[in-house]
C-alpha cells in the first residue's frame, strides 16, 4: 500500500480500535469534521473566559499560580478529548506517530533555539540586553512556578496542535496540498489567538508566523510529536528565559515584532531544507490512504 508522505495517513476516523473496524471507519470531514472542530474552539475559548474570573476570586490576582491554573483549567476539556481520540484511534488517527520520543526531545530543542533567536533579534535591532536577573532566578516561588507552568504549557500547547495541527489540517487534507493546509491552519491559530484578548495586529502577525513554522515542521515531519515538543517550551520559555537573561526593550509592541522576524528566519531555513531534502513538497497532496488491494506475487508492496 502506498501511504502518503505526511502524516494525515492514515486517515483521521470516527473509529480504529482494531484493523477490521479501520477498514471501515468513515473519516471525519465534511459537516461533521467542521462542526466538531468549531465546537472544541468554542468550548476552549469559553471555559478560558470563565476561568480567569473563577481563579482570581480563588487565589487572589497577586498569586504566582493565576496564569497556570488559568491555562490548565482552560485546555484540560480539550485535553481529555484528546487523550480519548488518541487513545481511541491507537496514535496514528491524531498524528501521533512512531519513534515520538525523539522528536519531542528535537522539538524541545528547536523550541529553546527559536526563543534565543528572538532574544538575539531584540539585542541586536531593537535595543534589548542579555543581562542576568538573578533576583527573579533566586526567588523562593520562581522553581516550584516555573516547573508547574511548563507542565501546564505543555497542555496548553499540545491542546492547540491538536485543534489545529491535527484535527483542522486533517478536515483539509483531502483536497489541499500541503502549503495550502500550512496557511489555512496558521491563520485561524492566529485568529484564535487575536479574538481571545490581544487585539493587537503585531501580534496576529507573530501568531501567524509561528503558525505557518509549526505547520511546516507538524506537515513535513510525519509527526505530531516535533511540534508538541516544541510549542510547550517556547511558551514557557518566552516568559522564564527572557525574564532572567533579557532586558526588553520598553516598547512592549517590540517583541511582538522580533517574534516575527525571528519565526521568519527559522521558516527560511526549514523551507531551505525542505527543497533539498524534499523537493517538490510543496506541491504534494496530503492525501489519505487508498484502499488495500491485494498485492501480485510479483509486486512488493510499499510500506
């Protein structure tokens, strides 16, 4: 059987406990795939406006543990469903592939690396400076807050890349070739992140960019686990490693900004790589798995 290069095959079913019910499961695009989508976007956006209030009058607006309870509490929903679809759909039918530990750990990398870049892009053209703040770094809170935010990230992050780098990416996977898919999906994460209270345009612009950088890598790694990996740290990072190695510029617009230069530059290089890895990627549907036909005695069949 020949499989598609990305990882929308096989295709993402209602079903898939066992090989004989894969066979028959109807994939979920078309009414069902969208309204499903927008309801779980809805949702996440809903419990988050809810939450914010709910935790403040429970901790008090001065706690360190507002925003990580916030977030948890907003993605867990999205979380849960998650877990269960994937758990449902034995990995593959969320993007879950093979060989998941190592490109978390890539991700994770690629993540740090991509939050340097930004801070260097500030030091170098926006009159920011590396410095070490030792005061925030030896504060009683800032481990026990730092390491709980990092898990609390993380699902955050994997809620999102599941939204849109798995289940809106697999609704457009049968008629749109793997730019188009990129595209789309950055634009509504971007959207997403405009409607729920940063109605800035530099920060659409950033979101964007970072979206079109965390297709890219979910798209063309086969993988979900790559861009799982990266997208928890970076939003963790973008607060801890910046408040104790960066003095930011004052214009809080600025880094919003050298978000989207540094995303840029990170794009160019993976397209680089692409083209010389994988040339004509770009034109390649993401299509979803035939159906199985027996194979002659004298065809091999590819995997």
């Amino acid at each position: 059987m020949t499989r598609s290069t990305f990882f929308f095959d096989p295709p993402f079913t209602t079903s898939g406990v066992t090989a004989s019910l894969a066979k028959t499961a109807k994939p979920v695009y078309g009414v069902l795939g969208f309204v499903i989508f927008i309801t779980l976007t809805l949702v996440t956006i809903g419990v988050g406006l809810v939450a914010q209030p709910l935790v403040v009058s429970l901790l008090g607006a001065e706690s360190p543990w507002v925003t990580s309870l916030t977030v948890f509490v907003t993605f867990l929903p999205l979380w849960v469903f998650f877990l269960i679809f994937t758990i449902r759909n034995r990995r593959h039918g969320s993007g879950l592939t093979s060989r998941g530990v190592g490109r978390f750990l890539l991700g994770v990398v690629v993540g740090i690396a991509l939050v340097w870049m930004i801070m260097l892009t500030l030091v170098l053209f926006f009159g920011g400076r590396f410095t070490f703040n030792a005061q925030a770094f030896a504060a009683p809170a800032f481990w026990p807050v730092a390491v709980v935010s990092l898990l609390v990230f993380y699902v955050q992050g994997s809620g999102e890349e599941f939204m849109f780098r798995s289940m809106m990416a697999r609704f457009l996977a049968r008629r749109f070739s793997a730019v188009t898919i990129v595209i789309v999906t950055a634009a509504a994460f971007s959207a997403v992140h405009f409607s729920n209270g940063m109605k800035q345009p530099l920060v659409f612009l950033y979101t964007f960019v970072i979206g079109l950088l965390l297709g890219l890598l979910a798209v063309t790694s086969n993988s979900l686990w790559l861009v799982l990996g990266l997208h928890g740290v970076y939003n963790w990072a973008t607060g801890y490693l910046t408040s104790i190695f960066l003095q930011a510029p004052a214009d809080p617009a600025i880094a919003p900004l050298a978000t989207s230069v540094a995303g840029g530059v990170a794009i160019v290089v993976v397209v680089i790589v692409l083209q010389v890895t994988k040339p004509g990627w770009h034109r390649e549907k993401a299509a979803v798995a035939p159906e199985r036909t027996p194979a002659r005695a004298d065809e091999p069949v590819v995997a």
